[in-house]
C-alpha cells in the first residue's frame, strides 16, 4: 500500500506550511500530494507551485470540478502540469455538490452521472491529442452550423496517458467510476464497511467494462492526528465530520449523510444534520459518535495509527492518502512523519 498526502485548501495563513508539509512529502517518499478547490484557491495553481518546488512526488487535483471547466479546458491544464512537472500529474474529477455547482458556478446540477462520462470521454479524447468531435446530451463539439472546426491538442503530455481518478460516493457513481476510471477518491472511509459502501460497486464496474480491479488505484483520504488521548483527538474531528456529514450539500443532497447512513448510522445522520441545517453547529458536532470519527481516520500511538493501516490494506485499499491534522507545522510534519513509521510497522511500506 502506497501513502499519498492532502493538502486541503491553500490559503487561511497555512501556505508555507502547505508547501513545507508537501516538501517533507516528498523527502519521505509519499507517492502523491493532492490538492483541492471549491470556492476558493484552485488546483491547478498551487500544484504548478508545489510541482516547482519538489522532486519526485505526484500531484494531483482532489478534485478539478467538472462544473467549473469546459472539459477541453480541464484536458489542456492536464496536460500542461504533466508537461512542466515532468510526468507527474494525476487528474482528479467530481461534480462537486449542488450549492457550488449552482450557487457559485451557475451550473445546474442535473444529470451528474451522464455529464461525468461525457465529460471524462471528451477530456480523454482529447488528451489523445486527437481532432476533437463529440456528439452527446450534455456537449457537442464542434458546435453544428457555426465557424468551429475539429481541432487537436498542441501541448505535449510527459506521459501517453495520464492517470485519471473520480470522486465518488454514491453506489451508481462508484460503478462507473470503475468503468471509466482509472482510480476512486473516497471520502470518510471505514475499513469494516468498505465493501460494502464502495468496492462492490467498482467491481462492478470494472466488470462491466471488461476489466478486473488489477491496476485500478483504490485511494482513500484517512485525516491522521498523533497522541495518546484517542478520546481527545477524535474530539478534534467533531467540526469536519458535522460540516460533511450535516452540512455539505442540501437537506435532499448530501452524498456524506447518505454514506454514514449506508455505514449504520441513520439515527445520528439524521440529528446530525438536523441540527447543523437549524443553525446548531455546536450540536451537530456533539451528535457525532465517536465510533463514527474513529472508523473513519487514523488517531493514536504510532502503533495504533499501525493497526489502522493494515486494516485499510487488508480491506482493499491500494494508496492511503493523509491529511495530518496539527495546530502547528511542528505538529502536521511529526504527524507526517509518523505516517511512514506507522507503514513500516504494519509491515506494508
């Protein structure tokens, strides 16, 4: 099992700390740094930056938003970063959710499977660097009757193909995920539900497509804090797991609710929200269990953080990606340093 790094958002005062966390990243051998959007910093930009300043380590956008590109556009910028980092870029996708997709970009957010597998086969055709025509519901390229011609890519991409990964949590988006895709970026992950919420569905996808899971990137994001009061630092994680769980997308739309109810936790899922949506942010993250924060990150000794892993191997997990949580770099670095030991204790580095 390989190890990757989250960068989250850039910006709120943590830039050179994110860029000092991706450097020891990649000093200790992390496979890949990711970094992610909605409405604020965008990918692309500060992976350009950290692609400048590493050597070796992967970058990776978690995610582009399929709302906030053309796809042509999304296929140019890939094969720009592939080109100046060298072959190191991994495209990340999602739909992101319904109050960004249309509160902020003015995309409805209709349609999210049928938009992802036109957007993925536009952005990889053209990524081929063949002449770009595409006849579907969603886009038609060129546009018929006008003065737009079939054209190709100019920029070169370091690599042939470029790895190509989708967000996915929802049953119907993990099977084609699986079809399409090369990889799966989950969210909250627990290792004792991870067949059933996820692996199932990508098998089969991958099975309708004619494939097997060989080579397929299975690539959770686990938050890691170290310590010894595993009650306290999960305590840590009450406002993250609330903000998702209760207030990431609408009442009707919330793809993290639905996830903690498909792991056992419709009761709390519900209050959890409930609160959250009534304003009682405080409640919400009081309504979390703490098996729930538990299952779904990596808290504690060396060892226990160990133990975690191993769990996550054995589940199926091909790369474990680490946000490590800390008030300070000091604290974020020690985090991601125990990362590498806690691999190498559960025998899987």
């Amino acid at each position: 099992m390989r190890l990757g790094i989250n960068l989250g958002y850039w910006g709120a005062g943590m830039d050179g700390d994110n860029l000092a966390v991706a450097q020891e990243a990649d000093r200790l051998g992390y496979d890949v740094c990711w970094a992610a959007e909605a409405y604020g910093s965008d990918a692309p930009t500060v992976l350009s930056f950290v692609a400048a300043k590493t050597e070796r380590i992967d970058i990776g956008s978690a995610i582009m938003q399929i709302p906030a590109r053309q796809p042509a556009m999304t296929a140019m910028t890939a094969a720009t970063l592939d080109s100046l980092s060298g072959g190191r870029f991994r495209l990340g996708l999602g739909v992101s959710g319904p109050q960004v997709s249309e509160g902020w970009y003015g995309q409805k957010f209709d349609k999210p499977l049928a938009r992802t597998r036109e957007y993925v086969e536009i952005v990889r055709k053209a990524m081929s660097r063949e002449r770009l025509t595409y006849e579907g519901e969603h886009w038609t390229l060129p546009l018929p009757g006008g003065p737009g011609k079939p054209i190709k890519l100019t920029v070169h991409p370091t690599r042939h193909e470029i790895p190509l990964y989708i967000a996915a949590i929802g049953p119907k988006n993990l099977e084609q995920t699986g079809e399409i895709a090369d990889g799966a970026l989950l969210i909250f992950p627990s290792a004792d539900h991870l067949e059933e919420t996820a692996l199932r569905h990508i098998r089969a996808g991958r099975e309708k497509a004619g494939k097997t899971m060989e080579g397929f990137d299975v690539h959770p994001t686990v938050p890691l804090a170290l310590g010894d009061d595993v009650e306290a630092l999960a305590d840590t994680f009450r406002p993250y797991t609330a903000l998702y769980v209760g207030g990431m997308g609408s009442r009707k739309q919330n793809f993290y609710n639905q996830l903690a109810q498909r792991m056992g936790y419709e009761k709390e899922a519900a209050e959890i929200q409930e609160k959250y949506l009534s304003g009682d942010k405080t409640g919400a993250a009081a309504a979390v269990p703490h098996r729930l924060i538990d299952q779904t990150t990596l808290l504690g000794s060396v060892d226990r953080i160990a133990d975690g892993m191993r769990a996550y191997a054995q589940a199926g997990v091909t790369t474990l990606t680490l946000a490590p949580a800390g008030f300070t770099l000091d604290e974020r670095i020690a985090a991601l340093r125990a990362g590498t030991e806690a691999l190498e204790h559960a025998g899987l580095a």
